[in-house]
C-alpha cells in the first residue's frame, strides 16, 4: 500500500474525529445556552425582587438609600455572572394602588431609577446549581424625591413601593449577555421602614 496514502486517510480520519467532537461540543453548549436563557426568567419563577426596603426618613435634607433584593436561581448547567440589575421606583398608599399599571397616573409617585453595575465582582457570580440574593440599590438625595418617597399609609404608615425591574446578566464560559426584562414587585400588605 502506499505510504502517502496511508498518511492522508490517516489524516482525513482525523479530522472527521475532531469535527465530530467540535460539533458535539458546539451542540452542547448551544443546548446549555438554550436551556439557560429559557430557565433564568420571572415566568420560571428563578429571578425575582425578594425584597424592598425603604428605611424611615426623619428628615428631608438626609440622603436616604433604597434597597431592592434581588433572588436570583440558578438550576442551569452554566455559571452565570450578573452584569447590572437597574429599577424603577413608585411610592403609593392603599388610596393610590388603583393607578397601578398606568404609568401616566404613576408620575406623581415616581421617585426614580436606580440600580447598580459591576462587571466581575465576585459577589454577583452564580455558580450552577445555586442561588443568590444580590442587593441594588439607589440614593434619593433631594427634598422632593424624599417627600415622594415619603409615602407612607395613613392609616397604617407602610410603605407601598412599586418596583419594575430589568436584569443583565452574562453566562460565563460563552461571554454572551442575556437580559431579563419584567422582574416586578407590590407587597399589597405593606412594608415597614426598614431599621437595619
């Protein structure tokens, strides 16, 4: 037989094995991806705003900062990073609750946007398989805001915060942002002014 082409079917052979590996591979992280980006949503229940928390405001040329928690699951087989979580918030009471939902009748309760962006900080990595509870939050530093802010029930003096929020985050191992629109959170019961 001859050498050369036992060399170049050699060869040929291999190449087949390394496309069909790469392909393999490729269908797999394509598959992780899919399977990522379908499970990390409010619908799935894996991201949501756990938590708002408004601390008491005792008077208006403080600044006074918001906190929103954010849980975030992940059941996937990939890592992900969150890249920024960036929000909107409303202060109402139980006479205001019905304009929920029309953002024109909203503007009087708008305090502002607020959120955070930190690429590569440690703390905002989700490992498969884990959860978190990442922290955002804004600082409200005009007497007007915080008099908007200052919302509270006069019947109960809870806060009513409305928070909508969106969420980037990146999927490790495939350098691939993905956003998560519509987190969103009304606590009908009312919160109290955060101490902590």
């Amino acid at each position: 037989m001859n050498k050369h082409a036992t060399v170049i079917g050699i060869a040929f052979i291999l190449v087949a094995v390394f496309s069909a590996v790469t392909l393999v591979l490729t269908v797999d992280k394509y598959g992780a991806f899919a399977e990522t980006k379908n499970e990390i949503t409010p619908e799935e229940g894996n991201v949501y705003i756990k938590e708002v928390r408004v601390p008491p405001i005792y008077s208006m040329n403080e600044d006074v900062r918001v906190t929103v928690l954010v849980e975030v699951n992940n059941p996937t087989r990939l890592d992900i990073w969150v890249y920024n979580i960036e929000f909107s918030l409303y202060m109402f009471n139980r006479t205001t609750m019905a304009n929920i939902g029309n953002f024109q009748a909203m503007e009087p309760y708008y305090v502002m946007v607020g959120g955070f962006f930190r690429y590569d900080d440690p703390n905002y990595l989700v490992p498969s398989g884990t959860n978190a509870t990442l922290e955002s939050s804004l600082a409200v530093t005009t007497s007007y805001k915080l008099a908007i802010l200052n919302t509270t029930d006069p019947d109960d003096g809870k806060y009513y915060p409305f928070v909508s929020a969106d969420l980037r985050y990146e999927i490790v191992d495939l350098d691939i942002l993905v956003p998560v629109h519509g987190l969103s959170y009304f606590n009908t019961l009312g919160v109290d002014p955060y101490l902590g």
